[in-house]
C-alpha cells in the first residue's frame, strides 16, 4: 500500500484553496489569449477585405493612366467596382 501521509493535510493538492486559485488563473489567462487570437485573425481578415476593392481600383486607374483602356472601359469598370 501506499502511504500518503507525507502530501500533508491537503492530500495531493498540497496548497489547497491556493493552488485552485492559481489553477484558475491560469485557465482565465489561456482564454484570454485564445480570444486576443480569434480577434487578431478575425481583424486581418477584415482588413484584407477593405483592401481588395481598392486594389482593383487602383489597377484600374493604372491601366487607364498607361493608355491599356478606353474612357468608356475605364468608367464602366470604375462603376462595378464601387457597387461592391
């Protein structure tokens, strides 16, 4: 048999209402870095959404400045782009 005295009074927590503290602390900060994580991935994605009409556009003003389009191209693109 094994003796298990030597755990002290607590048994094999040996801190008590202490180490549960710790234990929640710990398990609180996890989560919050979980969802500081979520948000960062969650901000990128929307960040890169923003951009991507203002990339066509800009490309689209590229190409009309170096003569590749016509005015009328030019326009009628433009206002697809901004319908989105």
């Amino acid at each position: 048999m094994m003796d298990f005295r030597h755990y002290g009074q607590h048994g094999m927590m040996g801190y008590g209402w202490f180490g549960v503290f710790w234990m929640i602390i710990f398990i609180l900060l996890i989560i919050a870095l979980i969802y500081l994580v979520v948000k960062v991935i969650q901000n990128n994605k929307h960040e890169n959404e923003k951009s991507a009409p203002n990339d066509a556009l800009n490309i689209l003003k590229e190409r009309y400045a170096k003569g590749e389009i016509t005015d009328e191209e030019y326009e009628h693109k433009k206002r697809i782009l901004k319908e989105d």
